[in-house]
C-alpha cells in the first residue's frame, strides 16, 4: 500500500510539473509601445503623427487556450483519483478533475489579464483614433506629441 501511495504522489507531482510548466507558456506577450516581436523586425512601417486627447486605464484580457483547464484537471482527475478506494476512487478523481479544471482555467485567466492604456489620438490629417497598448513603458498625457508605428495589422503609440 506504500509503494502505490509514493508511486501515486510521484507521478501526480510529476504531472503537476508539467502542466505548471504549459502554464508558463501561457504568459501573454508585451504589447507594450517599446516591445517588438521577432516578426516585426526588418520590415517596412508606416509612421504617421498625432496629439494625444485621452488616457485612460483599462484592463487587458488575454486571450486563453484551454491550457489551464486542461492542466488542473489532469493534476485535479490523478489527486482525487488517490482518494477513498473502489469506486471511491472514480468519483475523487471525476470531483477532481471537474474542480482541477475550473481552478486551472482561473489561473489561466488571471495569468494572462494586465494593465493596458487606451490612448486617444487626434491625428495631424484631423481624424481621432483610439490605441490600446500595455501600460508598461512610456507615459503619455494629453497635449504630447506622439507617433503612429503601424505594420503588418499592428500599431502602437510612441514618442
């Protein structure tokens, strides 16, 4: 009875590994105005100029992928699998796996929201457009003076 609860705690901790590492995969990229990815390097962008009217704080919901669902419920299913005996055994890792799985998908979430800014701009050609971006880098304020970086479906707001 021993060696099945060592065997049975090692390999739970051994999943546990693996799916805090696939969470790690999950933290969201910058999008911050200063942070470039790999694909944006050595191409052509267009710059365009503007005023800043507005900032306002708001907050960035990444995007999800299901890997935290799917993490906590593989460690929650195998923990609760370890619990009671017979069919005992079924139900802890059903309970587990379901409660594993809505934990994961919250960390999953929080993982991936941030503080973003909403920065709205008065173009020079007259027209008013809004960009949000990671609050992470430089600081804007209505009256600055800032340029439009777009390429490639992106844009950001820097001096």
């Amino acid at each position: 009875m021993a060696k099945s609860i060592q065997f049975s705690l090692r390999s739970t901790g051994a999943v546990a590994l693996i799916a805090l590492s696939a969470l790690a995969g999950c933290a969201t990229q910058s999008s911050s105005g200063q942070v470039y990815r790999e694909g944006e390097t050595r191409r052509a962008q267009i710059i365009e100029q503007g005023t800043v009217e507005s900032v306002r704080t708001v907050t960035i919901q990444g995007d999800t992928n299901g890997v935290g669902t799917a993490a906590g419920g593989i460690i929650g299913g195998i923990a609760g699998s370890n619990v009671g005996g017979g069919s005992g055994r079924a139900v802890g890792a059903i309970v587990g796996a379901v409660a594993g799985g809505i934990a994961g998908q919250a960390v999953e979430r929080n993982a991936s929201t941030r503080q973003g800014l909403e920065i709205t701009v008065r173009m020079d050609n007259g027209t008013l457009r809004a960009y949000v971006q990671d609050a992470a880098g430089e600081d804007f304020r209505p009256g600055d003076r800032v340029r439009i970086v777009s390429g490639g479906g992106t844009s950001r707001v820097t001096r």
